[in-house]
C-alpha cells in the first residue's frame, strides 16, 4: 500500500497502521514509502495535466473493475500507476531469468571444455603414451594408452545436419565395431573426444568414426569419415 499511502489514498484503519508504523521508525517501510513516491513522481508527471470528461473517467474505472462511489479519478490513477509498475518489474525479472540461465548454460559449458582440455593434457604427458595419425578428410590423431583409455583430436569435420552426431567406434582385429562414444564438434570443425578407462592395444585394430542419429548407434550405419589402423 505504500504507493497509495504515498497518494493520499489511504483512509481509515488502514491509514492509521501506516501512520503508527512509520512513527515507531521502521526504517524498511520508510524506505519503501520513498521508493514509492518517487515512482509516483515519475508515472505521474508523465500523465497529461489534463482534466478527463466525466464520461472518460467512468469507462476507464469501469474497465479497471471499479465503483465510481467509492474510488476518485485520483485512485483509479494511482491503481493504473501501480498496474504498470507490476508489469515493468515483471518484464525484468523475466529478462532477469533468462539472462541467468544463459550464463549458466555457458559456464558448464566453459567448464565442460576446460576439463576435457586438462583431461587430453594429462593423458598427452603420460610417456607410454602411442600415437596414429590419420589424414583424408578430416585431420588429426588418435592417442592411445593402455590404462588410460584412447583420445581423438580432430579438425576439419564436416557440419552436420540437425538430428546428427559423431560416433567413435573402437574396432578389435577381425572383431566387429564397439560404441566408444558420442561428440560434437566446434563451430570451426575441431574436436576433442576421449574414451576412458583401460584399453587392450594388442587386440586394437583401429579406431573410426561415423556420422550417427544424435542418440547413437549400437553398429556403424554410415561410412566411416576418421579410420586409423592400429598397427603396433
């Protein structure tokens, strides 16, 4: 009630607890009564200084839901005064919202990309550390290490289509082809994939990747666009 308190509106019992409160120095409601008079000050002096019909000062307090004996054109304007203001701090709290769960969304994924850089870094200094390249198309190499698992660097992969990812498929010698994760890649056609956890290199026979539907694929359904041998 603060804004109509500002106004004068307030009357009887209500006027009298506003009136009592501010008197025992609530500093919060003070506060608060002149946040609300300078919204007053500024809503209002944005009004025409012009005196409406009585015809118009029905229709408008009619429309607002309010009875003419009890209400003066000074309150329905001050109700259409406070009617804005909701609708302005609701606006922002809404941009508010959406602003913050954008910045949100962009920290994990910051965060997501630095561990997967301080994880290829870390498995880049191990020293048993093997390396394959592979060079038609898209470029890079595959990284291997027995306990730690096989990390793919790439660049120059094709965009995809709505509806697509890339699938890293681990193949055994004469064995069939076995899921070993799903990656997208940047906006400049580089990615950084790794698959952890223990890895028989004597049985490894290559490492390939397709072009897969977004929740993967239990076999290779396109031809392989990455295929690095295994050789030692």
């Amino acid at each position: 009630m603060y804004e109509l308190y500002a106004l004068g509106l307030l009357d009887g019992d209500e006027k009298t607890e506003m009136d009592a409160h501010l008197r025992r120095g609530c500093v919060t409601c003070r506060q608060s009564l002149n946040d609300a008079q300078a919204i007053n000050a500024v809503l209002l002096s944005s009004v025409p200084m012009a005196e409406p019909s009585a015809r118009l000062k029905r229709r408008v307090m009619a429309s607002m839901g309010i009875q003419p004996a009890g209400w003066t054109w000074a309150a329905a304007l001050a109700a259409a005064c406070l009617l804005i203001v909701t609708l302005w701090l609701s606006d922002q709290e809404r941009r508010r919202a959406s602003e913050l769960a954008q910045t949100r969304g962009e920290l994990i994924q910051v965060a997501a990309e630095r561990d997967r850089v301080f994880q290829a870094l870390s498995f880049l200094n191990q020293p048993d550390t093997k390396q394959v390249g592979f060079g038609k198309g898209a470029r890079g190499n595959v990284f291997l290490n027995a306990s730690r698992g096989i990390l793919l660097i790439s660049s120059n992969l094709p965009h995809l289509d709505s509806g697509k990812i890339f699938e890293m498929w681990v193949i055994p010698k004469g064995g069939a082809p076995r899921p070993a994760g799903l990656f997208e890649a940047n906006p400049d056609g580089t990615a950084v994939h790794v698959l952890a956890g223990a890895v028989d290199l004597a049985s490894l026979g290559a490492v390939a990747v397709t072009v897969e539907p977004e929740a993967g694929s239990q076999a290779p359904t396109s031809t392989p666009i990455i295929a690095a041998a295994v050789s030692f």
